[in-house]
C-alpha cells in the first residue's frame, strides 16, 4: 500500500471531523443572522434563517426533480449507437 | 504606428501563420501573441462607425466601435490567448487554425456595425467551431460535428432570411435595438437563440462540445453562446420574452446537469444554465440588467473556460471521461484541482470569487424592477448552480471514491492557463471595481453588503448540505439523457422506416398495376404498329395517295366550315 491510498483526507477519523466542522459552520452562517440583519426585497427573504432554508429545500427539490425525469428520459449510453 | 486595424484581422493573419510556420516553437508564440495583438487593436477601436465597405450597393460597417462591444472583444482575445497557452503542445495545428479563426469570428461579431457584417463573421464562427469540433478526432466527434454544423447552418439561414426581410421592410442593416414583432425580426431573434443554446434547440452544445478534443472544448466554451448574447444586448435588449426563455434555460441546465455522467457533458449543461442568467438579464433590459449581463459574460468565459481546462486535463491524463471512472484525483493532480474548485466556486457565485459580484448585479436588476417570481427563480438557480456544478463537478472528479488512478498533474503550460484564469476569478470578486468601469452603463452596486454576503452563504452551503445528505440520490448512472435532438437523431430515422414498411405493400400493389397497363399499351402498340399492323405494314402506293387525298379533302373542309 502506498502513501497515497491512505491518504489522511480519506481517514474516517478526518471525515468526521470534516462534518463537524461544516455543520459548525453551517449553524455559524444561520446565527449570523442575529448579528448582521438579511436585508429582505420582498419580505420574506428578511426571515431568520430564510436563505438557509430555501437553498435546502431548492436542492431537494431539484435532485428528485431531476430523479423523477431521469426515469423518463434516461437511457443506455449506447441508445443512439445501435 | 498603426492607429486602426479591424481588430478581428490580427487573429485571422496569425491564423495564417500558424498554417504556414513548421517550426513548433515559432508557431506556439504565434497563437500566443496573435490574440495579444488583437487586444491592443480592440483597445484603440474608438466609439461610433470607424471603418465602411460596400458590398452590392450595400454601405457596410465594418468596424464599430462602443463600450459593450469592447468588453466582448476584450475577454474574447483574453480566452484566445490563455486557450493557446493552454493549447499550443497538446493540440493539432489544425485546431489552433481553426480556434484561431473562430476567436476572429467572435472578434468581428462584437464589432460589426450592420447586420450583413454580423451575418458573414457569425458564419466564420459557425464553420470553424465545426472544425475545432471534428480535431476531436474520433467517430463520435465526426458525427456529432455533423448534426452541430447542420444546426448552426440551419440557424444561420433563419438568421439571414431575417435580415433580408428587415432590410426590405425598413431599408437598413443597422444594428439598432429592435423589437420582435414581425416576421424578419422574429427570424433575426431565433437566429440567435439557436446560437445562445436557447430551447428547444439546445441540445447541439452538450451533444458537440464534450466530444471536442481536451484542448478544443476550451475553445468551444467560450465564443458561440457569448457572441450571441453580445447580439442579443445589441438587438433585442428588454424583449420580455427573452426572461422566460432564460429562466427555462437556467433549469434546463441544472437537470440535465444533474442526470449527467460525463465529465465535460456536466460543464456543457452548465453553460446553458449560466447563458440562460444572461439571457434574463437581456430580457429585463434595464441598465442594471444589461451591466449584469454583460460582466456575467466576461466572469464567465473566464470561469466556464477554467472548468474545461482543468476536466481537460483530467480527460487527457486519464483517457477516461465519465464521473464514474475517476475519482480520487485529488492525491496527484493538486493544481488541477484546486484550479477546478476556484472555478466551481466561480461558477456557483460564491462571495470572493466573479460570479458573486457579477451575477448579483442580475439579481439585483431583477429587484429593481419588483419582479419576485424571477428574483426567487433565480435564487433557487443560483443553489441549484452550486449543486450541479459547484460541487458536483470538482466532488466527483477530484474526490468521491479512489478510482486508484495515480495521473500525473498538468503540464506546465496548462498550469500556467489554469492558474491566470484562477487568479482572474479571484481577482474579479475581490477587486469588482476592475471590471464595472468597463461595462456599458455606470456602476452604482456594492456586492460586498454584509446582509448580502450572508444570504449568499446560508443560500449556498445548505445546498452543499442538501448535495451530501442526498448523494445516495445522485449516484452517477451509464446513462444519457434523452433531448430535443431524439426527433432527428432517432425518431426521424424510425419515422423512415415506419412508412417504409406500411407504404410498402400499396407501392408494390400500385407498382405492378403500372405495370400492367405499361404491358397493355406496349401489346396494343406491338399490335397496331408491328410490321403486321395496320400501321405498321407496307401499303401500296395507291391506297397510300388515296388515303392523302381523303385525309387533304376532311381538312380542306373544316378550314371552309371554321
């Protein structure tokens, strides 16, 4: 096995801590908030926490959008060869 | 010294050069300093009509010089430059050619002052962007080069059609704002749309451009969708259709983003996400919009090129070029990665980096004029950016699992494409005020409000967030994803077939019976005209003067009734 494989990037011990670390930033972003006030254009996006929330949702959205038209439009990648 | 010359012509006699020159070092200082003179050129081009022509009576303005028009030409030599250093030892001569010429291409669009000047150098883009796409070399690169120079002929004709029917109605080729109302001026804009990848027919770009060779696809990213963005800014600002057009664009380009395997297809989708940012912009029209519009455009050749240098890269280090043949790369191809994390970030509009302080400036049009649904459109576009691009790119290429291979990193040359173009990026977020003086209208935007920054920031790290919870979700498949071009690339084909097998028993029926009456009509003719005929039999001399005379007799008589 050489240096590379084990890589400590790859650790589990670094992952963990990777997503503490990023949770903790994620909160960070979020209280922010109470500090340095979002200005709003169109009322709620001035809400605590508002961007957070609609970044996530967006996402979630978008994947099992694009899950649901996968399921109609996905094909083999050899569909147009044969 | 030379006080004017058309800017596009120093790229076109470096293209020459570079076709003429055998000496490879020669050649690589060519393509390198060709675009250089170019820029030099761009930058002495002053405001209003400064070179005519004539073509069939036609006054032309060759040369046309204004702020927007510059910034287009500026980042179009910028790319033409860094594409050769990244380019010039690793592609065939043939493609720097073509790259060369296509960059003119893009150089003369942004300069042309009427719409026959337009039409000529947007064929020159359309002709040699097909050949950049054909030095990909392989039978998939030659097909799908077909059906990319199919499209951009087709649209190109439209585009013509358009401009001889405005030249009729209105007698001139001005490049003027127009609105789309009429027959021409709706040709005009579709013309261009087919260029801006707008639907349905968008399909071209994510079909050819990943089939282009690692260097070509640097090329191809830059100058098509732009230049037609460049025209739409110049024909149609404020055409409210074009804010639909673009919001579907935005979408259309994370879903398929989002379903796609290959790695450069990935960055093909994405483009049209991000021309469909400018493509709102456009349709909003105000001069807030137009500036965002066109600073997006300058980020993002910037960024959108450093994206396909650094999966170039991957895509020529390893052979392989789908997310589920690499991953890990992390561990031997450090500048290539971090080059493609800046450019994601980049492209996802993160604080510090050019989108941010470029695509706001959208946003921000949109605000403006109290259009919520497309602020918020946009917002939700900007996340869903950041997940299709920001993270998917750089995640499954650069991380993801070890796919075990150990490539060597860049060559020194791209290195040096991929750091400048990384320091540009950073460069244009941190210090916007390096890019606004050069945009159409004055500046008055601050992206750096602290509010600001972090709505952008919760915005998008919950969508990183959203990106691992729902990775089982987004596991790469061996899939394509069917578009618009099934109808030419399947259906049509099984169209053929179709009527082939039901029309084919009434032909035959309808064959034979032809047949039949033919072989009737040869029999009665054998019958009447064969040497036993009547006809065809020898008669006498008598019978044959006795016939004349009866025959003369019937006419002489009609002529005295009638």
């Amino acid at each position: 096995m050489t240096q590379s494989d084990n890589h400590w990037l790859t650790r589990p011990t670094t992952i963990r801590w990777l997503w503490i670390i990023g949770y903790s930033v994620l909160a960070m972003t979020v209280l922010l908030q109470l500090l340095i006030p979002v200005k709003g254009y169109f009322g709620v996006d001035s809400w605590f926490g508002f961007g957070a929330l609609f970044g996530f949702l967006s996402c979630v959205l978008m994947v099992f959008g694009a899950k649901f038209i996968g399921k109609l439009l996905k094909r083999p990648e050899d569909y147009y060869d044969v | 010294m030379f006080e004017m010359l058309p800017p596009a012509l120093a790229l076109i006699g470096g293209a020459l050069l570079t076709a003429l020159i055998s000496s490879r070092q020669l050649r690589a200082l060519v393509v390198i300093v060709a675009p250089l003179i170019c820029l030099y050129f761009i930058w002495q081009v002053p405001d209003g009509v400064v070179l005519r022509g004539e073509f069939l009576g036609y006054p032309l303005e060759l040369v046309e010089g204004g702020p927007v028009r510059r910034l287009f030409a500026t980042i179009f030599a910028i790319m033409s430059a860094t594409g050769a250093v990244f380019a010039f030892n690793h592609a065939r001569r043939t493609e720097l050619v073509a790259a060369q010429l296509y960059a003119a291409g893009a150089v003369g669009v942004s300069f042309a002052g009427d719409l026959l000047t337009l039409f000529v150098f947007w064929e020159i883009m359309a002709l040699f962007s097909t050949v950049v796409v054909w030095c990909g070399g392989t039978e998939k690169a030659r097909a799908a080069g077909v059906r990319y120079a199919i499209m951009h002929l087709l649209g190109g004709v439209i585009l013509k059609v358009g401009i001889e029917g405005l030249l009729v109605t209105t007698g001139s080729l001005d490049i003027r704002p127009l609105a789309a109302e009429d027959f021409s001026t709706w040709m005009i804009l579709i013309g261009i749309l087919i260029n801006a990848a707008a639907p349905p027919l968008s399909s071209w770009l994510s079909d050819a451009y990943p089939t282009a060779s690692p260097t070509g696809s640097v090329f191809l990213s830059a100058f098509t969708t732009k230049t037609a963005i460049l025209a739409l800014i110049l024909l149609f600002p404020g055409e409210s259709i074009l804010v639909g057009i673009g919001l579907f664009m935005v979408f259309y380009g994370i879903f398929y983003a989002l379903l796609e395997n290959d790695i450069r297809r990935i960055l093909a989708f994405s483009i049209v996400n991000q021309v469909g940012f400018m493509v709102v912009a456009v349709g909003i029209g105000t001069e807030t919009a137009i500036n965002g519009a066109s600073a997006h455009a300058f980020a993002h050749i910037i960024y959108k090129a450093l994206l396909f240098m650094s999966a170039g890269v991957v895509v020529m280090r390893t052979g392989k070029h789908l997310c589920t043949d690499v991953g890990g790369l992390f561990r031997t191809m450090p500048v290539t990665m971090w080059c493609g994390v800046i450019g994601a970030l980049a492209i996802s509009s993160f604080p510090l980096t050019s989108g941010f302080t470029t695509k706001t400036l959208i946003s921000q049009a949109a605000v403006d004029e109290g259009l919520v649904t497309v602020y918020f459109l946009l917002a939700a576009a900007s996340a869903g950016v950041f997940l299709h691009a920001g993270i998917k790119f750089p995640w499954f290429v650069f991380f993801q699992k070890d796919s075990g291979l150990r490539p060597d990193d860049a060559p020194w040359n791209m290195r040096i494409a991929m750091l400048f173009f990384a320091f540009l990026c950073i460069l244009i977020g941190v210090y916007p005020q390096l890019l606004y003086p050069l945009l159409p209208y004055a500046v008055d935007y601050h992206p750096y409000k602290p509010g600001k920054v972090l709505f952008y920031l919760q915005l998008l790290l919950f969508s990183g967030l959203a990106f691992f919870l729902l990775l089982p979700w987004m596991k790469r498949t061996l899939t394509i994803s069917l578009d618009v071009d099934w109808l030419w690339r399947r259906g049509l084909p099984v169209l053929v077939q179709f009527v082939a097998r039901i029309g084919k028993p009434p032909v035959v029926a309808a064959r034979r019976r032809l047949q039949h009456g033919v072989d009737l009509l040869t029999a009665s003719a054998r019958h009447t005209m064969g040497h036993t005929g009547p006809l065809g039999r020898s008669w006498e001399i008598g019978t044959t003067a006795l016939w004349i005379v009866l025959l003369l007799m019937v006419y002489v008589f009609a002529y005295y009734l009638f």
